[in-house]
C-alpha cells in the first residue's frame, strides 16, 4: 500500500528565511505524480507544485522548489524567502492510476507559522 | 470560472438523522471523488466516481452513498450519520481518468459536526 509520512507536525520560522519540509512516501510504482498542497485557514486547498516521477530534475514555482530524490522516495519543499501569507497547512500528496481511477494519498500535513 | 462547489459548507446535525452534501462541477470532469480530511491524518478518499453511473469505495467508505445521475453531480449521503463523522469534507474533480498527472480541482470543503 501506498503510504506518505510528513514527520514534522509543526515548524515555525521567521519572515524571510528559508524553510524545508520533508516528506517521504512508499511505493512499488515507477510512474507516479506527487504533490505539495498548502491548505490556508480559508481551508481551501491549493495546488502548490507537482513533480513527474520520471522527470529528474526537481519542480520549481517562483518561491517553492522540491528536493525530489526518487531512490530514497523522499521529496522535500523548499520556500525561500518565506512570507507571512505562507502561513498555511501544508500536505504532501502522492498520485497514481489504479485501474483508471486516480487515488491521491495525503500525508499527515505540516503546520507552517510564518512570524513577523 | 472553473469550479467546484459545495452545499451546505457548515452543518451541525443529529446523529441519524440522513444528510446529502451536494457536489458540482462546471468543468465538464469524468473524474469525482469525495475525500474526508481529520487532524493528524491528512485527507482520506471516501469514493470516486470515473463516470456517470460509474462509483467505487475509496479507503474510508463505511456510513457513506454516493450516486453519479449526472456528469456534474455527486452527492455524498450520510443515511444514519454517527459522531465520528464529524469532519472536514472536500469534493474533487479532475478532467480524464487514467493520467494521473491531471490537475484535481477541490471544492471549498464541507464542515458537518455531528451530535
């Protein structure tokens, strides 16, 4: 079975600093998608970046990077230059087709504190 | 604009007394799924829907129904809601089955608390 653990409940750092959450999952599959999802206190869910499990080289959206490493099945965000608007749960997500149904399975989540 | 809406986005109710949350979507999707989010354990598919008439459990099912009558509908019923229930509930689409790199369109989430 599929699985995705975030082992870090909750981080906090100051604005403008660099902040990494982590994030490792388990699977037999060698064609997969995963995800980083940022889930504010509107709770809406927003799609932060993706990343191709046969693309080598890591995702980059402005701000947010990954550190996708597939032999140790880890993938890490990255959020430079943090902002306090990036004050949100954060949730890694790992995507596959099982029989043309798309499952997406959720880590536990991260929560994120940008201070002042 | 593209979306995924859902009603009510704030329910309290009794325990057995049936609800339907009402999921819709514009976008023309195959795909729809419903997923259940608690703390500490992220979000958790409930069912998935790959077309009309066509649904499946996902990995928490027990207590809930879904029906697929239209391509833009999918409604989860709770026939006899029970206390642990109460959750944070999100309806999600996607456009074409089978490529699991396609972008899923989450409505705004559903809180229902059960007493």
């Amino acid at each position: 079975a599929q699985t995705v653990t975030q082992s870090q409940p909750e981080m906090s750092v100051q604005e403008a600093e660099t902040v990494t959450l982590s994030c490792t999952y388990d699977t037999s599959e060698s064609n997969y998608y995963l995800f980083w999802y940022k889930q504010p206190p509107s709770r809406q869910m927003i799609l932060v970046i993706r990343q191709e499990a046969y693309k080598q080289q890591n995702a980059t959206e402005n701000r947010f990077s990954v550190n996708f490493q597939k032999a140790a099945k880890s993938f890490s965000l990255k959020i430079s230059d943090s902002q306090l608007g990036d004050t949100a749960m954060y949730f890694c997500a790992f995507m596959r087709s099982i029989q043309g149904a798309q499952k997406l399975v959720f880590g536990q989540g991260t929560r994120l504190t940008i201070n002042p | 604009e593209a979306q995924v809406t859902q009603n009510p986005r704030y329910l309290i109710t009794v325990t057995g007394k049936k609800l339907t949350v009402t999921c819709s979507q514009n976008m023309n999707h195959e795909y729809m799924s419903w997923y259940r989010q608690d703390p500490g354990l992220g979000l958790r598919q409930i069912y998935y829907s790959m077309n009309v008439e066509v649904t499946d459990k996902g990995d928490v099912p027990e207590g809930y129904k879904v029906s697929r009558k239209e391509k833009r509908n999918f409604p989860l019923i709770l026939e006899s809601p029970s206390p642990n229930q109460t959750s944070l509930y999100f309806c999600a689409s996607s456009l074409r089955q089978g490529y699991s790199g396609n972008t899923i369109y989450f409505g705004e989430g559903s809180w229902l608390t059960v007493v």
